[in-house]
C-alpha cells in the first residue's frame, strides 16, 4: 500500500506509463452513464486500456499537429474524455479544456479561448454538433463570429482513431517543467487568461491532496464535477491517478437531474473521497428523499470535500443533519480553498474530526478585523479551509503596504510553492501583476490571489474576494454574504442564482441585486413576494436597503465554465440595460391597494432609463409633508411614515408594507433618528430615536403614539373618575384561580441550606459568587484576559454550589450503578423536590398515586459527555440514555414518588424555570392536577459554554452582574436548583397549610417577529406583564415589587427598565414608585434556573415584608430615564410596610419566550400570628 502519491514521478506520462507496466488491471476509472433511470451503465478502464488508447491518441495528433500546440477540448464528459486528455499529453501537445458551447452566447466564450490560446486542434465527440464546428450551420457561425475555431482542424475523436497504431507512439520530450495543459479562468466579458499548468506543478498539487486528504491505493473515489473545470480535472482525475485509487465519474447533468445519483454511487462503491462544492451539498438537503436515505450508506465517505465556492457551515451542518441516519459523520467534512493559478489545492487538511468553525463580530470583520463578536445580532460564521498544503506557504499581507500580517488579521492571500503556476499564457504583464509580488521587504515572488483570508491556529479561513468588496458608507460588505441572504429569503430562491454589486447613484454606493426566479414565467403576485422577501432578508441581516431588485429568468446570470457567478459582467449587463427582463403574468384579480402590498417589479432597464426616472414618487423633504389639521389618529401617523421611510428608503410611497418591520427597509441607525426627528416635527411632541427598535412594525408603532397621544392629551378628569371607577368595581381579586405556594426547596450558591438559607444571604446583602473551584475545571489552564484569545475565558468566577457531585441513592430506590449514569442536574431535582415537599408539611411517600405535576425548567446537560470517553463506546449502557435523556429530569421524579400528574421539562433558556411555574399553575386550575412541583435546575459541570460565551465577550470580566449600573458589562455564570410545591389556594387554606405566598397571575408570549431573533423587545415585555396582571386581576399601580430579569447588559437592562415603567406606572402616584431588583447580582445567572431563582427570592420578600438590598449599583445605567419612571431601586434592605405585598417577577428567554408572574403576600387569617418575623423552617 503507498501512503500518498508517488513523488518520484517528473511527468503525468510516466505516472500512467507506470500502472500500465506495473498494475496493468487494476480499475483507473468507472464512468457511470444514467439513461432515464438511477441504475447507471458501468463501463470501467483498466491502467493497460487507457495507456494504449492514449498512446493510439497521440500517434493521431501528432499526425495534426507539432509539440506544444494547444488542443481545443469540447469533448463531452466520459472516458473519451480521459484519453483523448491523456493523449493529448502523450504527443507532447497542450490539452485546454474547454466548456462544450451549446448556444452562440457560449460559443462566444469558447471563441475567446480559441483565439487567446491559438488552438491548433479542436477536439469534439462523436457525434457531437458544437456551434461554430464542421457541422454547423456556417451562417450560424459566422453570424457567432468564430475565425479562430474556423481556422483549427476539428477532430471528432473515435473516428480519427487507428486500432493498432498505438504501437507507432514514441514518448515525447517533455520534463516537470513543460507546460502541461492551459486552465482559462474567464471567457465572457474580458480576454480570457490561461494559467500555464506544469507537470510539475501537477505532480506536487496531487502529492499535497493525497497528503492533504489522505489518500492512497486503499482509497475510493465518485465524482461528478466536470472535467473541463481544475477541481473536476485535477482532483477527479489526475490525483487518482497519481494517488493510484479508482475514481468512478459520472457527468455533471446526471446529478443535476438527480442528485441522489451522487450518493448513491458513494454508497455502491463504498468511496472514501468524493468533492463537491457548497451548492451540491445544499441540493441533496433539498432533493434526496426519505426513501432514497433508507438505502444510503456514507458510513465510509470520511474526505467530502467542499471547495469551489465559499464554505457556507450552516450548509455543513444541514447537510451532516439530513444524513447522519446514513452513516455521514459531520467530520469527515473537509472545507478546503485553492485557485488556478495554484494549480488547484493550496489549503484543506486538518486534525481528524476537527473541521472548524470560527464565530466573528460582523462589524468587525467589514473593517478587516477578526473578533469575538460582542453582539449576538452581528455574527458571522467562518468556515476553516484547512491548514496550509505541504511545499506551500501563505502570507496575508496588508494589500496597500505589501506587508505580511499576524494571525488574526484580515489581509489578501500571498501564495508561493510548488503548485504555483509560472503565470499566464502570453500575457507577461498580467503574469507580472499576479504571480510577481514581492514583500515590502523582498521576500518573494507570490502569487496574489486577489481572495481575503485570516490566518488562525494555523488554518486558513477565506473571508471574501477583494475585488468584489462592496464599501457602503465606509462598510465592507461581502457580496457572496448578500447572495447568500437572499437564497434564504424566499422558499423558490434555494437553487438558483443570485448577483450582487454596487453601483454609485448619486455619488454614493448602493446596492444591486440580481436574482433569476424559479421559473421561466412567474405570477404578479409571487415577483412582488419574491423582491419583498429579499428586501426585507437583506435589510435585516445587513442593514442595507436595495437599490434594486432586478427579476431575471433562470440560468441568465453570466457565471463562469465552472457555475460560479460573474458579478463584473452582470454589472455590466445590468449598466447597458441588457439583462433579459422575467416574464411577469399579471395578477388574475385587481390588485390588493397600495398600502397593503408592494407593486410587482418592472423589468429591468437601462441605467439611462433610471437616471431619468425619480427615485421615489414622496414628498422632496420630510418636512415638507403637509400636517393633517388636528388627525393624530394612527392611519394619519401610518401614512407620515410611509412617505418619510419612502423617500429614506428611495422606495415609492406604495412599496412600504406598514406591517412590516422598520429593518426591512434597511434603514441605518443614522436614517433611523433622522425619522424619528422628522416625525417629531411633524407630530410637535418628542418621538424616541429608538423608535425603530421598539416597535416591530411600522403599524404598531403608528398605533402606539396615537394611544399615547389620547392618553395624555385627550384624557379628563371625567374620563380619570371613570377609569377609577372600573377599577374599584372590579373588586378584590378571588381565590377560585389563585394558586399557593405551600413548600420550597432550594440550593443556590453561598446558600446550599434552603430557604431560611437563601433569605439570610439575600437579607444580608452578600454575594455567592466565588472563583471557579479547583473541582470544576483547571482555570489556570484556561483562563486568558484576552477576550479574544481562542479556546479561553476571560471570567475566573461563578456562582458554584458544594457537592453537586455526591448523592444518596438509598431514598429514592435507585441501584447505585444506575445513579452513576444519571445527569448531576436529575439528581439534585429529586433531593431538592425531596426537601420542597418535607418543607411543606408533606411526607413524598404519601403521594404516591396522586396527581401531582412536575414541571421542571431544564436545559440539556453535560454530563453524558465528560462521563465517558467518546471513543470508548463500551462503557454505554442500559442507563446511559435514561440518565441523561432531559426528559427524565421531571419524569424520573414523577417515577420515584408515584406521581400520575403531567410530567415534563420545559426548555425556553433562561426563562424555562418561570415558564414552567406557569405551566404548573395551568394545570392546577383546570383540574389536572392537585397538587404540583415546579421549578428549575441547572448546573456548571464543564468550562465549554463558559468558553463559548467568553468568545462572544457576553461575560463580565469582573465576575459580577452589575445590573441597572452604568458599567454594566455582562453577567456571570451560576447554577443551583429550585423546587416549590403548589396547591390551589382553596384548597391549601382548607387543608391548614401553611401558605407563603399567593400566585395571582402569570403569562407567557413570544417576541415573535422583532428587530432580531435573540435582541430583547421592550413592546413584548410591556405585552406580558400586562396580561399577568390582567390574568390575576391586579392594579399596575398595586404592585410594590418586581424582580427583574436583569442579567447586567448596556442593551438588555434599559429596555426593561422602560418597559417595566410604561406598564406599572399606570395609575401610580409619583410617591410610591415600584421597587426593582435582580438575584443575579447575589448568585448569578443561573441561566435554565434563573427564573426559579427570582421567584423564590419575590416569595420570600413578600412573606417577611422586606425588600432584600441590590448589589453591584453604585451609578445608575444613564441609559434609563430614571427620573422619568416611577422606579427605584434599593440597595439596603428596606421594609415593606404595605399590608398588601403584591411582586412581578420576569424572566426572559434567549430566543424570545418572555414570562411574568404576579405574586402577593399570604391571606391573614383571622387569630394567626405575624409571620413576617418567623423562621420558614419553624412554620413546618
């Protein structure tokens, strides 16, 4: 067996010489023909077959040509394809491959290449009719203008070919230094360059792939890429050779058709290595059926290879998703990055399973920077390329200066090696330009690839092309991140092609795109969809507004030989006008009025047509807008947005969608605050600048300040009495749907004991937070102040609690080898529910058939993974699954105890705790259970989200939530476990419990449709405190507490703070403003926990009518309007004299599942005694 291609090999003629004479039977290539089915013809060659067809080839050429003529080759893809290259190579002459022009348009493109390259020979397959050849029409010919084709000898090949003659062949002179074959890069709309291949430069490229990708005699190989294109001649068809694997071909339209073919041939063959580019992944996710994966076999397909168009790694990941059934492993991914003029490869192998994936700051990235990203709206997802390919280096080099930059830094890629081409055929200047670049300080010549790339941990990942960098207000945007963007926008996008380009319209840059539709003819309907859709994608991923969307039908973006789309000549056919217009059907019925939906697109014009025409039919200032006498009403703020976004936006008053977010028109933060200032002048009362971010829609926000101008300029004292009114008829709240809270188990961090525990931590105003304990992880090892230090964290604390570790399993009936498989997390839910439950007065033995609910608030664990050794598969077992299944952390409960209720773990990330409550108390009041535990667990076992939070730079570097403090800068992490035991208050009071609190209300929503998936939204919060408040039949003006979410952001905690005013200041005397305050600050973020956390902490206040001090606020976020709310926050304990407490407590999930609930101070009993002053664990 070799280990990799043999490196005593100077030519590719003595490679195939060499099998033929030594391995003369062994299988070269398979070529796999599908005729109208997925069961493919098989005709297989042998080294000895295809030595003596190439040998009898080039006796035919040289009969045609002299040595080092260039070859024209049109043939189609197949094994004809492979000798006549190889035989091309055994007469000495130039192969150049060429795409098989089927139409004028593309026999211009072959005509440039004839020409540039002065073909001598043109060689077709049998029976194949190519533009411009023998045997078409020469009207049509000269009508394409085709002198250089006209004036090479054409050979159909078969018929050329002598049985026999291959004996007559003689080798010829060539050396590693000959020109082996000529690669054009372009074809359309500039003179084609072709790069001059070597042998040499063959033999070390296909050696740096088979050391690369590991590749030997033992390897297998499909490929379908197309030969006259460098990945599909070179990597499936040379390195085989060189490697000497078989390699099984199959023409490109046949998984164009069916991309299962592909697939399936890697599973017939059982290939290890197949490539393909990003968009061949993607068309499998999209095309390859459930029935055809039930076939499928990947288990051995351990080098995919993804090149030739930027990595996308969510693509990765759908693609690993989809066929992880098959045996496809997300590892055997081998993203990799190389050009023409490196022959092919100049980066892709890694460490085994560690194809990686880089997460940057978008922001930082446009300015040609590499770092964490500090905003989960800006991210930007990198694809590693692999390390560097052996006998090549890379240098990133500062492109105006020439000066090679460190890791870490964005730079255009320098290339120098083995593999790098001599340069350009004839084209010494070009050649100059491009393959004799020199550092500033001498070292060189390299290769400029023109590509953007970083260095980091010796892997290269490409960041974009420099000459395609768009710069919008001093912004570099990459168009392929935009292209990628709008294929995602609309469902019929996915699998056609997208250009996008600047253009300058009025001395500014803006944007373009052009996108082919799905179909030849689309509807009026769907085109104004289509161009809504990217409109707003675009907008909201990059905060660009388009200045044009331009229809076309399929396959008319120019794209190069090998697919990839050409944005220079679409620029250019979208500056002259000469894009083909898509065919728009009018809509069937009339069209639906201005306001609701955006007009269909025209077809495209010439940029003579749009200079002429205006840009957007508003008004030509905003101020300029006429003010309606005396209608405020929200269809007259509605229109005033429309024409003042219309003429920001450069859109027609008619294209805005009132229904549509602020970021679908791509307005920048500084068009945003010019709106919102226009429409402060318009309206003579001040509009927030932050308008565009706390409203989701146009139609929302209009309807929000008409509200709040009734409210404030309209209202009476009649109309104050009347509303006073309502509220005193509604009457003290009833206990039919209270809720009570009778039992509470907790261990938090410096407050392990329980609630009496807890209470004195909080009361006493101290801090659980410590350094990250010598059991959990080795901080030293991992600890960096960098932020931006890769593998890292920069936090040394947390919030930990002792012992998290150790269990009993002897009370709970578990067999201590299956406790050993149980998530830690699971675990502390039973002691801790264990403890609620004797904290209630409750024997846990006595409820054993009851309907009792569990309802706990978990996000998925860590244990299963640092419990054993992923390789070593022999230590799973029978518990494995059980015991780390999140599902068994409510249901394992619900089996120990022999508990019959509802039974389930919530995950909404940091709101699952709270949102759990809720659930509890749903079903508590419909009947479905009698009694409930509810609450929420979550533990640090391992330093993995630390790390990965670290790099998004969302950690305090002090280890400290400093929430409502103006040096808010992150929070930190904590764990524990809460647990409380709920009845219906009727029924606590009549079975003499001792209740600790009532639960008045709750509800839970979602952000849905806002300014970001994971940014928090003021409107949404101000939505369900509401309707908690409305649930338990609360005044805002009654609540005296809220205990707030508050995880210590600059962005998070005003959003909040507002909210929280708008909603509780209804009604509310200025002396009585609301407390607020957040446990974070004492324990922590404990994430799935949290919200557990907060209400037992609001439990607690409410039962010792004592509000516990904040910690961490020495000056107040100036970023909150404080003297505008009716808010305070205490740092001291302060009493709470109201005799009825009434708190809010929220909680706020990453992915937008908001939950609030309303709590308030127990029913005083008629003989009772104070409570407030009693221990919780002598009311037992």
């Amino acid at each position: 067996m070799s280990s990799h291609a043999d490196a005593r090999f100077l030519t590719l003629v003595e490679v195939l010489r060499h099998r033929a004479e030594h391995h003369p039977d062994g299988i070269a290539y398979r070529f796999l023909t599908f005729s109208g089915t997925r069961e493919p013809q098989v005709s297989p060659i042998t080294y000895r077959e295809l030595d003596a067809w190439a040998r009898a080839v080039a006796v035919t050429l040289r009969s045609a040509a002299d040595p080092g003529d260039r070859a024209l080759m049109l043939c189609p893809p197949g094994l004809e394809y492979v000798a006549y290259f190889y035989g091309s190579l055994y007469a000495g002459l130039i192969p150049v491959p060429a795409y098989p022009p089927g139409t004028a348009k593309h026999a211009g493109r072959v005509e440039a290449i004839a020409k540039a390259s002065d073909a001598r020979i043109v060689l077709v397959g049998e029976g194949t009719e190519v533009i411009g050849g023998p045997s078409s029409d020469g009207g049509e010919a000269a009508a394409a203008g085709l002198s250089a084709l006209a004036r090479a000898r054409w050979l159909p090949t078969e018929s050329q070919i002598v049985d026999g003659r291959e004996d007559d062949w003689s080798p010829p002179a060539i050396s590693d230094d000959t020109v082996a074959f000529l690669q054009y890069t372009s074809g359309s709309t500039s003179t084609p360059k072709g790069v001059m291949v070597t042998h040499g430069n063959l033999i070390a490229n296909a050696r740096a792939q088979a050391h690369s990708f590991n590749l030997d005699d033992t390897s297998e190989g499909v490929s379908w890429l197309p030969p006259y294109h460098d990945m599909g001649l070179i990597g499936g068809i040379i390195c085989p050779m060189n490697a000497r694997f078989t390699m099984n071909l199959m023409a490109p339209v046949s998984f164009v058709r069916e991309p299962a073919v592909w697939l399936e041939a890697i599973t017939r063959y059982r290939a290890t290595v197949s490539p393909g580019p990003n968009f061949a992944y993607q068309m499998c996710v999209e095309r390859v059926s459930e029935e055809v994966k039930d076939q499928l076999d990947l288990s051995n397909w351990v080098s995919a290879l993804n090149g030739a168009e930027p990595v996308q790694p969510e693509v990765l990941d759908r693609f690993s998703e989809a066929f992880a059934r098959c045996g496809f492993k997300r590892s055997s991914f081998y993203p990799c990055y190389g050009l023409a003029e490196g022959t092919l490869l100049v980066s892709g192998g890694h460490a085994p399973g560690d194809s990686k994936v880089r997460y940057v700051s978008k922001r930082e990235l446009e300015a040609g920077l590499v770092r964490p990203p500090d905003d989960i709206r800006s991210v930007q997802a990198l694809a590693s390329s692999g390390e560097i390919t052996v006998e090549t280096e890379v240098a990133i080099v500062d492109r105006d200066a020439h000066t090679a930059l460190p890791e870490g830094s964005v730079g255009e890629i320098w290339v120098r090696g083995t593999s790098v081409a001599p340069g350009y055929w004839r084209a010494p200047e070009a050649t100059e330009e491009t393959f004799g670049a020199f550092l500033a300080g001498g070292e060189g010549p390299y290769l400029r690839t023109g590509d953007l790339g970083v260095m980091m941990d010796g892997e290269l990942f490409v960041t974009g092309r420099a000459k395609d960098l768009m710069i919008f207000r001093g912004r570099n945007v990459y168009p392929q991140d935009v292209e990628a963007t709008c294929s995602t926008s609309h469902p019929g996008l996915a699998a056609v092609r997208t250009a996008a380009f600047s253009v300058e319209v009025d001395g500014e840059d803006s944007l373009v795109i052009v996108q082919e539709i799905p179909r030849t003819r689309v509807g009026a309907d769907e085109a104004a969809a289509i161009v809504a859709a990217i409109r707003r994608r675009v907008s909201e991923e990059h905060q660009l507004q388009a200045h044009d969307i331009v229809l076309v039908p399929p396959r008319k973006i120019p794209t190069t030989s090998s697919g990839k789309v050409q944005r220079s000549a679409t620029k250019a056919l979208y500056r002259e006008g000469g894009l083909p217009a898509a065919r728009i059907t009018p809509a069937a019925t009339p069209a639906p009025p201005a306001a609701e939906a955006p007009k269909a697109p025209e077809a495209p014009k010439s940029s003579e047509e749009r200079a002429a025409a205006p840009a957007a039919e508003a008004p030509a200032t905003p101020a300029a807008a006429p003010r309606p006498s005396g209608d405020r009403s929200a269809a007259a703020i509605e229109n005033q947005f429309r024409i003042l976004i219309a003429r920001q936006a450069h859109l027609d008053v008619s294209e805005v969608d009132v229904r549509q977010p602020f970021t679908s028109y791509g307005l920048d933060s500084i068009q945003a605050v010019a709106l919102a200032g226009a429409l402060t002048d318009w309206l003579g009362r001040e509009v927030p600048a932050t308008l565009a971010w706390d409203y989701p829609s146009v139609e929302e926000a209009a309807r929000a300040l008409a509200a709040e101008i009734a409210r404030t300029e309209q209202a009476s004292p009649q109309a104050a009495a009347e509303a006073a009114g309502a509220r005193t008829a509604t009457g003290t709240p009833t206990d039919d749907d209270a809720v009570a809270v009778v039992g509470i188990g907790c261990r938090f961090p410096g407050a392990a004991g329980g609630a009496d525990a807890f209470w004195d931590l909080l009361a006493g105003g101290r801090s659980g937070i410590v350094e990250v304990p010598a059991d959990r992880w080795k901080l030293e090892e991992l600890f960096d102040p960098d932020p931006g230090a890769p593998g890292r964290t920069y936090s040394r604390h947390g919030g930990f609690v002792d012992g998290v570790r150790q269990f009993d399993p002897s009370p709970f009936g578990i067999p201590a080898q299956e406790a050993l498989s149980i998530d830690p997390q699971h675990r502390m839910v039973l002691e801790v529910a264990w403890e609620a439950l004797e904290h209630a007065g409750m024997a846990p033995d006595s409820l054993r058939g009851s309907h009792t609910g569990v309802f706990i608030g978990m996000a998925a664990g860590e244990y299963e993974r640092l419990s054993r050794d992923p390789a070593d598969l022999s230590r799973i077992d029978a518990y494995t699954a059980t015991g780390n299944a999140a599902n068994f952390g409510a249901n394992r409960l619900s089996y120990v105890l022999g508990l019959q209720g509802p039974s389930m773990v919530v995950d909404t990330a940091c709101s699952s705790s709270l949102v759990a409550l809720h659930l509890a108390c749903q079903s508590l009041r419909a009947g479905e259970s009698e009694l409930a535990l509810a609450g929420g667990v979550s533990l640090l076992l391992s330093p993995d989200t630390t790390v990965a939070l670290s790099s998004g730079r969302m950690l305090s570097p002090e280890g400290r939530c400093k929430t409502f403090d103006a040096s808010a800068d992150g929070y930190v992490r904590g764990e524990g476990c809460g647990v409380v035991v709920l009845k219906r208050l009727s029924d606590a009071l009549a079975d003499g419990d001792d209740v600790l609190a009532v639960i008045r209300g709750s509800a839970v929503n979602q952000d849905g449709k806002s300014n970001g998936l994971t940014a928090p939204n003021g409107l949404a919060q101000q939505d369900v405190v509401r309707r908690a408040l409305a649930a338990g039949r609360i005044d805002p003006g009654d609540v005296g507490y809220v205990e707030a979410h508050g995880t210590g952001t600059p962005l998070g905690d005003p959003v909040e703070v507002r909210a929280l005013g708008r909603v509780l200041g209804e009604g509310r005397p200025a002396h009585r403003p609301v407390a607020l305050g957040s446990v974070k600050t004492n324990i922590g973020h404990l994430e799935a926990a949290a919200g557990i956390a907060g209400f037992i902490k609001a439990v607690l206040a409410v039962y010792h009518a004592q509000i516990p001090p904040h910690l961490n606020l020495t000056t107040p976020n100036p970023h909150v309007a404080w003297d505008e709310l009716p808010v305070t926050v205490p740092t001291e304990l302060t009493d709470w004299t109201d005799p009825r407490r009434v708190a809010g407590v929220s909680a706020f999930g990453f992915g937008g599942t908001n939950a609030h609930m309303v709590i308030e101070s127990p029913p005083v009993l008629a003989g009772a005694p104070a409570r407030a002053s009693e221990s919780l664990k002598e009311t037992v």
